[in-house]
C-alpha cells in the first residue's frame, strides 16, 4: 500500500470537506494501492496533524498531492511549507507532487459537458500574477480547440468578474453563453459561480469526475 495525502485549501463550508473525503474514496476506488487520507491548509486537519496520526500507525513514507487547479501562492508557498513542517515535525517522508492543476483531461472534460458557443471559464479567483497569466493562456488555448471564445472569470478577486465576462462574450456573439466552473469542491465561492451565471448553463465542481480522479492517479503513480 502507498499513502497519500490530499492537501486542499479548506473552506468553512462543511460541504467542502466532504467532498473532499468523497474525492479520497474515488481514487482509492481506482488505484487499489492507494490509502488516501485528507488534509487542509484551513479549516480541517492539518497536514502535519495527518501526518503525525500515519506515523503512529508506522508510516515512514507517504504522497502530498495538492488538490488545486492552479499554480498561485498557495501551492508555490504555503503547500511547501507545509511539507516541510510536517516533515521536520514527525520524520516522515514526504514526496511532494504537482498540483492537479490545469489537465488537459479536465478541459476535455469540460468540452464534452458544455454545449456548442461561447464559454465563460470561471474560477475562484487569484491576485497572482503568473497563475493569472496560466489561466489566461489555458482560456486561448482553450478557445481555439472549441472554435469558439472563452473568457476567464473571477468569482472572487480579480477582473473581469463573471457578470463582465458574460455581458462581454454575448454582446460580442449575440448569442448566450455557457459557463465552466473550474473549482474542484463544492462550497461558497461555486455557489457564487452558479448565481452569476443564473439560468445558463453551468458545470459542477469537479471532484468526483472521472478526469479529477485519473488526474491524482497518474500523480500518485509519478511518484510511487
């Protein structure tokens, strides 16, 4: 058996944990080898509190996959600080992965639940430059294998806010929009991707798709 450990950001929102344990059992589901356990920047256990609960249990060694899509503060500072804590904390090995991310699976994914036109591609929202700078270029990218715009959106820090992004794809199409929820868990902050995007279409958080499961399979696999 291998153990890893989800280390997401965490949310006051009970839904959001769940969720999370949920994402667990799928990957455990599919890599068989896998004992997955959850961890979180806030509001839930820690990852040196995780860690210490398999040490007692005679774990030496287990995976930390960061359980965003993004490349932003937290998982270029807090994520490895964290590791790093966890390790001098408890003495066990701790093999750091790359975050879920931007697959190509997930877009995919995407393309193949929204319907034909323009798309906003929503996220949580980052005041990070370079990861603002990725999603930029995943929504180019995007748009020119859908042959149709997409425009990226906040729904929380940063511009343009969802409501911009589709008053400016539709008044430049005539036509509505559809919107992508690019959050993996269930929680505020899709609950505010959702109200943006009132009666059009929208995607549901990803978790439990079978792109976010695969996703983490290959990074335990990577790291195993």
């Amino acid at each position: 058996m291998v153990d890893v450990i989800l280390l997401a950001h965490g949310s006051p929102d009970p839904r959001a944990q769940a969720a999370a344990l949920a994402f667990a059992r799928a990957v455990e589901t599919v890599h068989s080898e896998a004992h997955v356990h959850c961890a979180f920047l806030d509001h839930g256990p820690s990852l040196t509190e995780v860690v210490a609960d398999i040490a007692a249990q005679g774990v030496g060694r287990a995976i930390v996959v960061p359980a965003f899509l993004s490349h932003a503060f937290h998982v270029r500072v807090d994520v490895p600080r964290e590791v790093d804590a966890a390790q001098h904390s408890t003495g066990v090995e701790l093999v750091l992965t790359m975050p879920i991310g931007t697959d190509g699976a997930l877009l995919e994914l995407l393309d193949d639940l929204l319907p034909d036109g323009p798309v906003t591609l929503a996220i949580a929202g980052t005041r990070d430059p370079d990861a603002h700078e990725q999603l930029l270029r995943v929504a180019e990218r995007w748009s020119r294998r859908r042959a149709s715009p997409v425009v990226l959106a906040h729904a929380s820090m940063g511009s343009p806010t969802i409501p911009e992004a589709l008053e400016e794809l539709e008044a430049a199409s005539g036509v509505r929009a559809s919107v992508a929820s690019f959050v993996l868990f269930p929680g505020v902050l899709p609950d505010r991707i959702a109200e943006a995007a009132g009666d059009r279409f929208v995607t549901d958080p990803l978790y439990l798709t079978p792109a976010a499961v695969s996703v983490v399979v290959e990074r335990i696999r990577g790291a195993a």
